[in-house]
C-alpha cells in the first residue's frame, strides 16, 4: 500500500520563527510536491523536485524554501513564518511526473 | 481569471440522484486531465483520468471536451458516501505543471 506521511498533523508557530515540515514516502518516486490549500482557492504548487538535489518553483514559491537530500525525503522550509502563511500544507509524490498523485495527510499549519 | 474553474457547490441532492459537475480550463496546451476526491479533513485522492473518449468506472462517467476547454464528471445512483469535494486536475507543460481547480462540494442526503 502506497504511503506518504508528513511530520505534523497540526503546527503552531510564531511570526518570524524557522519552520520545517517533512515528507517521507515510501513508493521509490522520482516526483515530489509540497502544496498548500486554502479555501476558495483550492491546491497551489508551491515546489517540487522531479530527483534527488532537483527543485523546481512552482506558482507561489515566494517566502519557501525545499531541500531534497534523499529520495524519499522532501522537506519545506518556511524562513521566517508569517502570519499569511497560515494554511493546510500537503505533500504529494507520483511515480511519473503526469501520472496519479500520492498525497499525504497534510499539515495544518497556524503562525500567531 | 484562474486557468482551471468549477462550480463550487455546494450541490445537495437525494440518493439515488445524478449529478454533473464541470470544470473549465483556459490553457489549450493543458495535454492530461483528473478527477480527485477529497473528503472532509483528508488528502485528495485519484478518483479517474478523463481520456478524449470518455471514459466510465462503475457510478461515475468523465468526458473531456477539448474544443469547449471543459471536463465534465456525471455520478449516477448517488450514495451517501459519495459526499466529498471533487477536485477538477489540469497538467501541462510534459506533466511539470500541474493545476488544481478549488473543488466543488457534494452533499447527497437520505
């Protein structure tokens, strides 16, 4: 059975504080993807990486940063938490890079 | 403009209802579509790939429409447990891109 886990479940962080969220699957994927989702505005790409040590931006990369040391392993890096950036933060992986998505539980994340 | 738009509901209907949904998209160069469920508090979920054919699993029938730009999701016999929100998926760009239309809502009752 395909599994993605993510670090967290639930986050609550301070404004400026360093934030790491972590993803970890265990299919051998070459692709892998952090989104996050807000209502009304549904999953917005924030990276990804289609290999080990590859990042590619995705639409809204600003404020984010991503490190991918090993293949199974993709974490987001929030530099200095801000309060906009308070959201559900999802993680995804496919084997192929137009095939099914993997999707992990997600991190509701709260900056005060 | 966002590139993929849906309906977002909420739609409530009886068991036993159809019910369609649409989903529009802006880019011509969109090459793969989806459709994905998500469930109250859950991850998204691969429902159905929406082939130039259409295609058909079971209760549920996907039809891509590409001079129209627009894909549609028919769910026949509805049961309560198909209740979720149902996430329209664009890819483009040989699979780099991938859009995410912001769902629509699904209520069916007893």
């Amino acid at each position: 059975d395909v599994k993605v886990t993510q670090s967290s479940r639930y986050l609550v962080k301070r404004t400026g504080e360093k934030v790491f969220l972590e993803c970890v699957q265990d299919m051998d994927h070459e692709n892998m993807f952090w989104y996050r989702q807000d209502p009304g505005l549904g999953l917005r790409l924030i990276y990804f990486s289609y290999d080990v040590k590859m990042k590619e931006k995705g639409d809204i990369p600003e404020g984010y940063s991503v490190s991918r040391e090993k293949k199974e392993r993709f974490s987001l890096i929030l530099e200095s938490a801000s309060t906009n950036q308070t959201s559900m933060y999802l993680c995804a992986s496919s084997l192929s890079r137009g095939g099914e998505q993997y999707f992990g539980p997600g991190t509701r994340l709260t900056v005060t | 403009r966002k590139e993929v738009e849906q309906d977002p509901g909420p739609f409530n209907v009886p068991e036993g209802a159809t019910v369609a949904f649409n989903c529009t998209y802006s880019n011509s160069a969109s090459q793969s579509f989806f459709w994905y469920r998500q469930d109250c508090r859950k991850e998204p979920k691969l429902l159905m790939s929406v082939y130039s054919s259409g295609n058909e699993d079971g209760r549920f029938t996907a039809q891509l429409n590409r001079a129209s730009q627009y894909i549609s999701l028919l769910i026949r016999d509805s049961k309560l447990s198909d209740s979720a929100t149902y996430l329209c998926v664009v890819k483009r760009d040989g699979g780099f891109k991938t859009i995410f239309g912001a769902g629509t809502r699904l209520f069916v009752k007893a």
